[in-house]
C-alpha cells in the first residue's frame, strides 16, 4: 500500500478528490456568511472544510489514489479560503483594503512567475518550506479574528492574536514569494531549455502550495 500512494495518478473522480470538490464547493457558502456577519456559521464551514482536506490527504495515502489533481485542488482550496476570509472582512471593514491587496499582489506575482517558467519549457518550482509556514499562519489568523467577532466576549485574546499571526503571515508569505522570484531567475538563466534542476532554494516535491 505504501509503495502504492507514492505513485501520483491523473485520475479524477477519487474518493479524495471528490472531497477536494466538496470542500472547494463550500467556498462560496463560507464567503457569504462572512460578508453578512454570521461569523460562528462561518467557523462551522471552515471546521468542516478542515476536516475534509485533512481526510482527502490521508485517504490518498492510504488508499493509494494520490492524483496530479489532487495535488493542485488542495493548494488551490486553501488559497480560495484565503481570500474569501480577506474579502469578507475587509467589506465589513474589520480588515484593510491594502492588506487584501498585498496578499493577493503576491498570488499573482506568482501566477506571472509560473508562465515565465512555462514559456522556458519548465514546470511549477517546489513548494518552499516558508511558503507553507505563511499559508498555514494566514489560514490560523483569519480565523482567529473571526472567532472575536463570533464570540464578543473572545475579542479581547483574538484580536491581538489574530492580527499578529496575520500581519507576520503577510510578512513570510512575501518573503517566500521573492524567494520563488530568485529561484525562477536562476533557473531560467541557467537551463532555459531543459527540466527544472534541483533547487538549491526550493525543496520538495509539490506543486506550489505556498
């Protein structure tokens, strides 16, 4: 079984990938329960969005249906999160604009970084350990500062919390990106042909998910 889950498939209807569905299928629910302020409901999808990514993962692991789409729902699904959690903030005016703008600034420099490489015959770069670190400190302050608003009472923990682990989130998660911006200029000054070598930056063996 093991030697199973380490192969990657582009198989598409997989029990774990019919949970990335679904859990890309509650983004738009959880978007409009921040925009009109129903904040524990919020928090209720985003428990169970939680559940299910962690479930598809290891399912795939376990049942030997990891999937190249897989691969790209879930980093896709967390982003996607993400944002709504900033656009639904921010249009109550609980977060800045200038904050949703820098995250999202960031996410196209990227999306610009991954044609630059296509164009030079490369795939995506390797997931960069930092990237992961902002990721999974954005997707704990959004939260966070939702909870304060769910739950008055909180607020005084949350907030302070919540925009600490943000702005600091904020930070890394451009930190990486001029890292994937260093990376993608050597490797394409270096092979602008051939495969992408391995990254003296970037390990891993992901798709970029940070």
């Amino acid at each position: 079984m093991a030697q199973a889950s380490s192969s990657v498939s582009t198989r598409v209807f997989t029990i774990p990938n019919c949970l990335s569905f679904f859990r890309l299928a509650l983004v738009p629910i959880f978007l409009w329960f921040v925009i009109v302020g129903w904040d524990a409901w919020a928090l209720v999808v985003l428990i169970v969005a939680s559940v299910t990514d962690f479930l598809d993962g290891y399912l795939a692991r376990r049942l030997g249906q990891v999937s190249r789409l897989g691969q790209l729902l879930d980093p896709a699904a967390d982003r996607l999160y993400i944002f709504a959690a900033l656009i639904g903030l921010a249009w109550r005016d609980l977060l800045p604009w200038w904050l949703v703008a820098v995250i999202i600034a960031r996410d196209v420099m990227l999306l610009v970084l991954g044609i630059v490489l296509a164009n030079h015959g490369h795939g995506p770069l390797p997931v960069h350990h930092l990237g992961k670190i902002a990721t999974f400190a954005l997707l704990v302050a959004l939260p966070v500062l939702m909870l304060g608003e769910a739950f008055p009472v909180l607020s005084w923990a949350s907030q302070p919390v919540g925009w600490a682990v943000a702005l600091w989130g904020a930070f890394l998660y451009w930190w990486a990106g001029v890292l994937y911006v260093r990376e993608t200029a050597r490797v394409v000054r270096r092979s602008p042909v051939t495969d992408v070598p391995a990254s003296d930056t970037l390990n891993g063996k992901e798709v970029d998910g940070g």
